[in-house]
C-alpha cells in the first residue's frame, strides 16, 4: 500500500513517499480502506519533534483522522462489517498511521461515517469534533444560557466548537480575525473579537466557560482568567495548565482543567448526528493529494486555515 512515512522528524521534507506492506486486523479490529485522512496541528508538531513524539517508534506513519470504508473484520467484530462507511480517531496518542491507504484499529474506535457527507469533510471531523465536544459536553459540561468564550474560534477546532456550544443553547462568543467573522456569526457566533485590534478581556464580558484554543501565546490563557466568572471554568488545551495559569485561576476563584483528547465512537455518533441534522458543518479549506503531504503541513503551519485540511488518499 501507499504511505508517508518519516524516518526522522524535522522539517516537512521528511514526509516520505514508500510502498510498505498492509497490515492485518487482529481479533476486535477492523482494516479500513482510507478514503480521506484529516492534518492537524498535532501531526506537523509531531513530524518537527514535538507534540506526540515522545510517545512514537520511528519510522513513522503520522496522522489520526481516517474517513473510509471497512475491508475486513477480525475475529469477535459485531458491531461492524465489510463495506460500512466509517469515520475515526484510531488509537490516539499512539501512533495510528492515517497518512495510508490501510489502518487498523480496534472496531470500537470508529463510528458510521454521517450519511449526509463525503470522506473528505468526514476525515476533517474526528479529532477536532471530539476535541470540542469532550471539552463542552464531558468537561465543561455546558447548560442552555450560558456564555461561552471560544479562542481561535476560525480554526479546525475552533469553528467546530462554535457549532457545538450553540447547539448546547450557550451563549457564543469566538476570536478571529476580522474577516473571519462573518462566518463565525453564520456558524452561530453571537459575538466575535478581532484580537488584533482589541484585547479580548476588554470587549468579552463575564462568561462561564473558556475554551483556550492558544495557551500561553500572547499569555492568552492566564489573560482568560480575567473574563471568567467565579467558579467559572478555563479549558486549556495546547499546552494543559501552567503554573501562571493555575495561580491567577486560583486567586480568582476560577476552575481549570487540561485535555488531552481520546477515542471516543459514542461521540462520533452523536457528532455525526449533529452533522446529518444540519446543526454541525465542517469546513474544508483545502484538500491535497497524500503524495503532496508536505505541502499540506507547510500550509497549516502558517496558522491561517479556516476549518480544516485534508488528505484525499484515492488520488
């Protein structure tokens, strides 16, 4: 099968074309023909060293999200069969090897793709989608009326998670660049902020929940403390809590809570219900051919992508 693979990190011309061998599905594992697979932060971060690296064996397959269609079953499957469609984030933080036309990955750790998209905009979901719906729902656990701050409100993320604390009947207000706005408030944004132009705690009023998309960039994160009620709650999701955060948060009576996010198929199929009911849409700046992967990363390491890109592997 194709695959890029690195042998080293670094730089994006480390992403490697090869032909390597398919692997094989163990018993409660499914083999997925790979449609499409989603790039996220974590990929490019990881590739250069950072974010998951610590956790991988090298040579590595990098990527998480996978959209496609089941091949095989192994020994003990029930929930799935060959030719379903399926979306996932196998295996994460291990190393799950999207950037592929085969996976493998336990049965559970995929869902029904949505019925009502293609394995494009699909692979462009799990990662995000779970990031926001693990830190609104699980986490946060956000209630009809109230105010929800979303940082990086444009990104894969954040445009994600602007969808998902509507739906829940909160209150929305999501920073982005200007001319990201406009979308944001069709997307459901109550409010936006230009944080070029203005500081967010200035503007932002008291909300309830902080989804901190950016960490301590711009000291965002200990600065989201500002704009958070007492007994209000700061996600931060970059880097975790930092000490500067967990002390001003402590001073001000504000909770906070890390996330890393995981597997999760119950919320893929609430996610992919939002989607075919018209409540959640997912944003594809940009889909690439796998063999021009390192493109994609460049792209995505500028920090300019609306929504998200992706990886069409039946190119």
């Amino acid at each position: 099968m194709r695959a890029i693979t690195i042998s080293g990190f670094g730089g994006p011309e480390v992403l490697t074309a090869q032909r390597i061998g398919r692997p094989e599905p163990l018993p409660t594992e499914v083999l997925v023909r790979v449609h499409a697979a989603g790039i996220n932060p974590v990929d490019w971060k990881t590739r250069a060293g950072q974010g998951m690296a610590g956790l991988q064996t090298l040579p590595l397959i990098l990527g998480w999200d996978v959209s496609g269609v089941v091949e095989e079953v192994g020994f003990g499957v029930t929930t799935l069969a060959p030719g379903d469609e399926v979306y996932g984030m196998p295996w994460f933080p291990r190393a799950a090897g999207a950037y592929a036309e085969f996976v493998t990955a336990p049965s559970r750790q995929f869902a029904r793709k949505p019925a009502s998209i293609g394995h494009t905009e699909a692979a462009a979901l799990p990662l995000a989608a779970l990031t926001a719906w693990q830190a609104l729902v699980d986490t946060a656990d956000v209630q009809p009326g109230q105010r929800v701050l979303v940082h990086a409100g444009a990104g894969g993320v954040g445009h994600l998670a602007v969808q998902i604390a509507k739906h829940l009947g909160a209150q929305v207000i999501a920073t982005a660049q200007e001319p990201r706005h406009a979308w944001l408030k069709e997307l459901g944004a109550d409010e936006a902020i230009d944080y070029t132009q203005r500081r967010f705690e200035e503007v932002a009023g008291e909300v309830d929940v902080v989804l901190d998309l950016i960490g301590g960039h711009d000291a965002t994160n200990v600065r989201s403390v500002a704009v958070t009620r007492r007994g209000g709650l700061v996600v931060s999701i970059p880097s975790g809590v930092s000490d500067e955060l967990a002390a001003a948060a402590a001073k001000a009576g504000v909770r906070t809570s890390p996330l890393l996010v995981e597997p999760d198929s119950a919320a893929l199929t609430a996610i992919a219900g939002l989607v075919d009911s018209g409540a959640l849409h997912v944003e594809v700046e940009r889909a690439f051919a796998l063999e021009d992967v390192a493109e994609a990363h460049r792209l995505g390491e500028k920090g300019r992508t609306r929504g998200k890109l992706v990886l069409d592997v039946t190119r």
